[in-house]
C-alpha cells in the first residue's frame, strides 16, 4: 500500500482559490475584451443585424463580438484557451471536495463539468460564420450541461450558507435569464421588432456574467484546499524558501487586497451612505442655485440684480477668523443640517423669491460645511479621504438621479409632485442621515490627532485654491449631467457619436472609475503627465465631434475625478479661509464667463468673451493646472520616500486596516451607483416604433412653440406640462426654440430627452451648448435620416441656430427646418439671416416645413424674403396679420388647418399649429367649416371654449381649415 505522503522539501503552495480567481479573470477577459476591441473597432458592424443598425440596435450580440471579426475573434479565443486549464481543475477540485465514499454523485457532476468545458471549445473555435449547424449543437449541449451542473454543485457543495445562497439566486438568475431573451430573440427574428435583438443582446451578455459568477462562487469552497507541489527527490535547484511564503508577503501589500481583506461592520457601511448622501445633497443644492437665479434674468430679458447671491459661495471666507474656524470644524454636523433643511425644504415655499432666498442660505451653509470638515480632518487622512470620496461620489449619485428623471434633479426648487419631484423621499432620507451622523459623531469626529507634515508646506494658497477653483468648475459644468459632454458632440442624423441613453452610462462609470484610480495612484495621478493626458483629453472635447470629441471627454471626465483627491488634500494644507474663499470666488468667476459666451448681448462687457467656450476651456485646464503645480510642491518628501521602492511608486494603499475597510464602503457604494446607471440606461433605452397620430390621413401635424427653456411662469419645471399640451395638440413634428438649458446658470438640463421619450418621437437637439446659442430643436414621429446644424450669420448680435432635417413621411421625403432668428435690435443680422436660410430653403426642391421665429410683421420687411420664389415657400396664412414672432412657412405639401392655442402658464409664448396632408397638392386655400374636413384632419376639440389648463384656441377663437 503506497504511503499517503511522502517526505520532500515544498517548492509551491498554490492557494485553491487561486485556481478559481484565474478561471473567473481569463473568462471575463475572453469576452468582455472580445467586447472593448470589438466596440473599438468594428462598432456599427457587430451591432448591425439583418433588419435595423445603430442607433436603432446599439448593444452587439456575443455571437457577433466574439466570432465575426478580427482581431475581437482572436482576443476571445486566446483567453479561453488560457481559461481552459483552471477550468479542468476547477472540476477536479470540486470533485475532491465533495466525493463520497460509495457515492457516485461527484463523479457526475465532475464529468458533466468536463463536457461543459469540452463543448464550450467547440462554439469557440467552431464559430456560426465557420460552420451554423455546429456551433449551434455545441452551443446547446453545453447549456443543456448547464442544467445538471449548476443543480449538482447546489446539493453536493459544501454547506456554507452564503455559499449556497449565492449559488442559488445566480443559478435561478441564470435560467430565469434564457426566458425572456428567447422572447426577444423571436421578436425580433420572427416580428422584426426594431430593438428587439438589443435587448436580447442584454440577456445574452447578463447571461455570461451570470454563468462565469457562479463558477466564481468555488473561491469561498476553496479557500481550505491548497496545490502542493514537491521535490521528493532533491531535484530542484536553488534555496529552499517555500514559494508560498513569497507569495503571501507580496498579497499583503497590494491595494486591492488589503481593500477588501476585512470583515464586513453594518455601522461602518451606514457611515459612508450617510456621508455620500451629504455630497449628493450638496451638489444637488449648489446646481439648483443656477436655476433658481436664472428664472429672474429670464422674465427681466436682462440682468436681474439677483445675480448677485451667486457669490453664496464664498461663505468659506469665515474660517480665516480662528474662533469661527473652530466653531465651525466642531459642528459640521449642524451646517450640513441647515444646509439640507433650506436646500431640500424650499420646493415647499410657492414664491420663487423665497425659494432663491432658501437655496442662497443651503448653498452658503453646505460650501462653509465642506471647507470646515476638510479642514477638520486635515491632519486624519483615512477621514479625510472619506469626506472627499463621499463628495466625489454624491456628485455621481446627483447625477445618476438627473439621469433617472429626465435631467431634473427631483429634489431641485423647481419641482413638486406635480411635475416629477420626489421633494418629500429625499427630505426622509435626509432626515435618516442626519440623525444617524449625529448619534455617530463621537465615532465620525476626527481623533483631533496632529497634522504630519513630511516638511513646511511650500508655494501659495493662491495656488492650491485656483487649482480647486477649476476643478469645481469643471465637475459642475460637464459631469453634474450625463449628457452634458455629449451633447457637446452631437451632430445630428444620421447618428455618428453618442446617445444620452445609453452613453450617459459611459460617462458615469468613467467618473468612478477615475475615482478609483485617484485613491490608488495618486503620484501617478498628480503627474504633469496626467495633466497633459487630461488636457489633450479637453481639447479633443472642444475640438472634435461625435466620437473622437466624445473619448476625449471621458479622458478629462476621467481625469477630473481621479484629480480631486490630490487637490483638495493639498488646498486643506493652507488656511481653509483664504484658500477656499479664493476657489469658490474664482469659480463664480468662471460660472459667469462660461454663461457670458452665450448670454454676450445682454451683459456689459459681454462681446469681448463672445463664442468662446475654448477660452473657458483652456482657463479651467490652467486654473487645475495651478493647483497640480501646488500639490507636486508639497508632495517632495512622498515622491522621494516612495522612489526607494519602486512597486509602490505610484500606489498609497491606506495606511491601516481601519482605512482600509473604510475605502472598501465607499467603493461598494460606488459599484451599486454604477449597476443602478447602467439598470437606468436600460429602462430609458427607446423602442423606436413610433407612429403618426392619423396616418390613414397621410397627415402630418406641425407646431412651433418658444419654451423659454422649460421655467415656467412660477419657477416650476415645464416639463410634464408642455408633454402634455403637444400630446393633446396630437403634433407630429414640433419645433422648440429656447431650448438649450445645457449650462451651470440654467441647472445643465436637456428637456428634449423626457419629451422624446414620452411623446415617443425621435429628436434631433440643434447645435449643442458649445456652440453659443439659446438652442432649437426638433421632435418628430417619422423617421429623422438626415439632419444639418447651422449657425446663421450673426455679425452683431446673438446667434441663431438652425436645423435642416429631412424625414421619411409616408415614403416622402420632407425638409424641415427650424429656425430661431437674433434679437429685434439687430437689424442686419436678421437681414444676412433671411437670406441665409432662404436661399438654404430654396436649394432643394423637395416639400418642405419652416417652424420659425422671425421678429417681422406679416408682409412687411424680411418676410418678403421668407416667402419669395428665392425660398419657394408659402405663409400657412398670410391674411394673420396678429403675428410678429412665430411663423410656419410650407411647400408641396396641402395645407389643411391652422391654429393658435394660447400659452396658460408654462411660457410667454403661444403654440402655432399647422396641418398638411402629404403627397396632395394645395388647395384653393379658401376657408372651409369643420363639418366638411375629415376626421383625421380636424384639430382636437379639447381646446375650444374655456380650454384646459389655461390653453384654448384664441386670435380666431377657432382652428382655421382649408379647401
């Protein structure tokens, strides 16, 4: 009988876990690189299915990441083949840990994983385009494997509870899986349902990372087992130190690691939710404050003198006296209260003025909290990185919730139940944070330990606050939405870039993951190759667009959150009174400029900044830049500490297991933050079946309407309301002027995202907030092919934006244009502006819609030129001599009706309608009664008389029809 051991030296000890950890990193490896170089490369091929393209399909198939194309092929192949050898041990540690004596159990379910493995190379290296037939049998035998598989390590692994309980929701999640993306794979090849096969997608990749968790689950079994490897014959060369040991001194030291190498405490979880919930409470005060301010503006059409409280900011200022510097590090706890109470509390109060009143004092109280509490914890770096992570990911949180409601924020001024708010929810939970953080401030409160300083703190706390300045300004005004960047980039249809669903996902995982990145290398992070990564990073953005000028502001997106950390550790090293004072009134600054390329005719000075984001731009990389040059002042003694070892360079793992188990709370927030974005990204994604009201009719339902960019009369977002109206008016195309709200001033909002959804319509935004216009845009039931953004010749005054898009109505093809003219004031603007857009109009020959606004009078001045044989366009009616702004000019088509229907509270300016039939010629044009037009024409009866909710038909009292 052989012996059950044998004597030797041991040359290797490899943990059994180990074995799990490689089989879960190449598997994920194999497809989601498959995935990354695939998107890279080969986007619009591998999301491209028989019947529809992007953006209508945006999330490609396994199948066609994985086995359509080179080098994506190549990438999955070769991590499989690597996957291959831990999976074969998989199994046969399994089989060790759970074989029986007498039991053949084991041995089953240790075959059934071998065929499972055996199968999954045939559809790997049998794919559908080498052979259909085969690769389908290899595919379904190893998911029929599956079945005995994931029920086999159910009933015969170990009994650990957590073990088990994961093993049954991935398991059950995994079946519960194959349902509906059966469903949606039939939609869509039996029903060719357009975005039926993305969907289906989405089941089949939550499949894959389903299937590869489960197996992931072995780790927890085998953390008892080890590999051992040794020399019973004295073969081996050199000393005799167990590899084991080196291996285990290394682990000990990597970031990751010592992250999560701790044991799980309820209170400390609830710590960091309280603290993350008070940076999203305070990014959701401070970008409500530009809303607030700029209803005032809005109704004046000039500067209001409430401007002014946007130098709330600047309260840090008291912290230079050291009686208020003291008071205020002592009762953070209470600032932050008063800041959540006026800042949450105020949608309660139905004057706008009081509302600004309540959101001047939150924003002063919460910027005085933050400057205190950093201060505080200055000389306390696990506490101190805890209240920056919880800032950085309470911005994340508030954008997440703009992401979820449509780009208001639920819990701003400017919204109530009745329009989306959820006011009330968030005051709750509030109100749970607070109390929690008061009952735990013995615990919370820093230990009152001494700053240690590796040497005298060196430069000027100028610098450490300009660099802060820029930073603020630059989360604010690109990351505190998700679309914000990306509409920077848009350009129209047909789509060559990013969606604000689903990119908007894209943007929020980048900001976690430079999040990340900050916390674990901040030497490499505070480099000025960083800096210059970042800054290229920013030009791309301004630059470029579609996706060059996109993957450019990922980079600076990025960028700027991996940079946070060093910044504000390094401004807390000066007085906190004149360093944040100096950030928060340089970031004034900057709120102001970024507002006055746009807003140039109506502020002194304002030509001088006249379109020119590049100039704000390059003033915010500078002003990050200051502060970098500050941080890497102070940052000498690290950098020659850390220069002495070099696997360490670039890392600051936390410096004691409490820390550690902190920085792991604040990265699991983060994680479900970005599961919670990505769920969002999903539900918001559109169906594009869209539908014409009356398309028996062959009608087509035109409006143009001045949102006044979505404020209503009272301060109230207009959302809901103005969705409302163009549902009941039964529009299938609507112009919108006024309807860029893509800036710190105005809440950086889109509101034609919730109305395209809504209203299931495509939308084409016009040119985007880069660009320095008050905006303009298009909604429309039939498909948007083609679209173009111009910019119309504007040599005094604002510009004036306009789109010409051409769309698929009933098999014709049909322009429309929309156009937002300058001010009254310039004359020759609007003059170079007329003939801009009429000789565009008349450049084709095709029926064609204006939805307009034109500032002249029914036959007088440029509206000779808007309807001239130049355009070929005709007045929907000329004999309306009551206008002066909005006009609806037409060609080829037959006009049918005509209506006003007046504006109730949502905005200063009422809705034009019109109604044509396509593929008719005109009509005499001689006015007709109701009784003889059919029903498909007729307006809605909704609004005659009285109306609803302030809007009925007026000026003719009725709608006007045409023979």
């Amino acid at each position: 009988m052989p012996p059950k051991h044998r004597d030797g030296d041991v040359i290797a000890v490899i943990p059994g876990q180990w074995i799990t950890h490689l089989h879960t990193i190449s598997a994920y490896s194999a497809f989601l690189g498959a995935l990354v170089v695939g998107v890279y490369l080969h986007y619009y091929q591998i999301v491209e299915n028989q019947y529809y393209s992007y953006p209508t399909e945006w999330i490609p198939s396994v199948s066609s990441t994985i086995g359509d194309r080179f080098p994506e092929r190549t990438v999955f192949q070769y991590f499989i083949a690597v996957c291959s050898g831990p999976r074969f041990l998989l199994c046969f540690l399994f089989y060790c840990l759970t074989n029986k004596k007498g039991e053949a159990g084991a041995k089953f379910v240790a075959g059934v994983g071998v065929l499972r493995t055996l199968t999954c190379g045939g559809w790997t290296y049998v794919t559908s385009t080498d052979n259909h037939d085969w690769h389908d049998i290899f595919m379904v035998s190893y998911l029929v494997a599956s079945i005995p598989w994931t029920v086999g390590c159910i009933l015969l692994g170990p009994v650990n509870p957590r073990t088990v309980r994961l093993r049954k929701w991935l398991g059950g999640a995994f079946f519960a899986t194959l349902v509906p993306m059966l469903y949606f794979f039939l939609q869509h090849k039996i029903h060719h349902v357009a975005g039926a096969y993305t969907i289906y997608a989405f089941f089949e990749w939550s499949l894959v990372l389903l299937d590869v968790g489960f197996d992931a689950v072995t780790a927890i079994d085998f953390a008892g087992l080890e590999l051992v490897v040794k020399d019973i014959k004295g073969m081996r060369r050199g000393d005799n130190k167990q590899v084991q040991d080196a291996v285990l001194e290394k682990q000990k030291d990597m970031p990751i690691g010592q992250v999560f190498d701790h044991k799980f405490d309820v209170n400390e979880l609830a710590d960091a939710a309280a603290d993350v919930y008070l940076g999203f409470v305070f990014w959701s005060v401070l970008t409500s404050l530009g809303v607030s301010i700029w209803y005032f503006p809005l109704w004046h059409m000039g500067l209001s003198g409430y401007e002014v409280v946007v130098m709330s900011t600047i309260s840090p200022f008291l912290l230079e006296i050291p009686q208020l510097r003291r008071l205020a590090g002592k009762n953070v706890t209470t600032l932050q209260l008063s800041m959540g109470l006026f800042g949450l509390g105020c949608y309660a109060l139905p004057s706008p003025l009081g509302r600004l009143g309540a959101v001047t004092v939150a924003v002063w109280q919460g910027c005085l909290a933050y400057a205190a509490v950093w201060w505080r914890d200055r000389g306390d770096a696990p506490k101190l990185e805890a209240r920056i992570s919880g800032f950085v990911i309470g911005l994340i949180g508030s954008s997440i919730a703009k992401f979820a409601n449509g780009t208001n924020n639920p819990t701003w001024p400017i919204m109530n139940e009745a329009n989306g708010g959820w006011n009330k929810t968030f005051l709750a939970l509030f109100a749970l944070a607070i109390v929690w953080l008061y009952m735990r401030q013995s615990t919370m409160a820093s230990s009152g330990s001494v700053q240690k300083h590796e040497g005298p703190v060196k430069g000027s706390s100028v610098l450490a606050g300009l660099g802060f300045a820029g930073l603020l300004f630059a989360m604010h005004s690109l990351l505190s939405d998700s679309s914000t960047i990306i509409l920077w980039v848009w350009t129209g249809y047909p789509v060559n870039g990013p969606l604000a669903v689903p990119h908007g996902a894209w943007t929020i995982l980048t900001m976690g993951l430079g999040l990340v990145f900050g916390l674990f290398y901040p030497n490499l992070t505070r480099s000025w190759t960083a800096f210059g990564v970042g800054s290229i990073g920013a030009a791309f953005l301004t630059l470029f667009e579609d996706w060059t000028g996109y993957y450019g502001g990922l980079t600076l997106t990025f960028y700027l959150t991996a940079i946070t950390p060093i910044l504000i550790t390094n401004a807390v090293k000066f007085p906190p009174g004149r360093t944040f004072f100096t950030g928060f009134f340089v970031y004034n600054f900057m709120v102001l400029f970024h507002v006055w390329v746009v807003a140039y005719a109506f502020v002194p000075g304002g030509p001088l900044v006249r379109e020119h984001t590049d100039w704000v731009m390059a003033t915010t990389m500078l002003l990050i830049g200051c502060g970098v040059f500050s941080a890497l002042q102070n940052s000498g003694g690290q950098q020659q500490s850390t220069a002495q070892n070099k696997s360490s360079t670039y890392t600051a793992p936390p410096p004691n297991p409490a820390a550690r188990r902190q920085r792991s709370y604040y990265i699991a927030i983060l994680l479900f933050l970005q599961l919670l974005s990505i769920s969002i990204a999903y539900l918001r994604f559109p169906s594009y079946n869209y539908q014409p009201y009356h398309k028996d009719s062959r009608a087509i339902t035109a409006g143009i309407w001045t949102t006044h960019f979505n404020i209503d009369n009272d301060m109230w977002s207009s959302d809901r309301r103005i969705k409302q109206l163009i549902q009941e008016s039964e529009l299938d195309l609507i112009g919108l002027l006024e309807s860029d709200t893509q800036r710190i001033i105005m809440g950086m909002r889109d509101p034609t995202q919730y109305l395209a959804e809504e209203l299931g319509m495509w939308v084409d935004f016009g040119p985007g907030p880069n660009k320095h216009t008050w905006g303009c845009a298009l909604l429309s039931k039939f498909p948007i092919l083609n679209s173009t953004h111009h910019l119309t010749p504007s040599p005094s005054g604002e510009l004036a934006p306009a789109i010409h898009a051409t769309i698929l109505a009933y098999d014709t093809l049909v322009d429309v244009f929309v156009f937002h003219s300058g001010q009254e004031e310039d004359v020759e603007d609007r003059r170079q502006q007329t003939a801009y857009m009429s000789q565009l109009m008349g450049s084709h020959d095709r029926p064609a819609i204006l939805l307009s606004y034109l500032i002249t009078k029914p036959g007088e001045g440029n509206y000779n030129t808007w309807v001239s044989e130049t355009s070929g366009m005709k007045d929907i009616d000329a004999s309306d001599w009551d206008r002066w702004c909005e006009y609806i000019l037409y060609r080829g088509l037959r006009r049918t009706g005509y209506a006003r229907v007046s504006r109730g509270t949502i905005t200063d300016t009422e809705l034009q309608v019109g109604k044509f039939v396509v593929g008719e010629a005109d009509g005499s044009g001689e006015l007709i009664p109701e009784d003889q037009v059919p029903h498909g024409l007729r307006f809605p009866s909704l609004f005659r008389g009285e109306g609803v909710r302030g809007h009925r038909y007026h000026v003719f009292d009725e709608p006007r029809y045409y023979a």
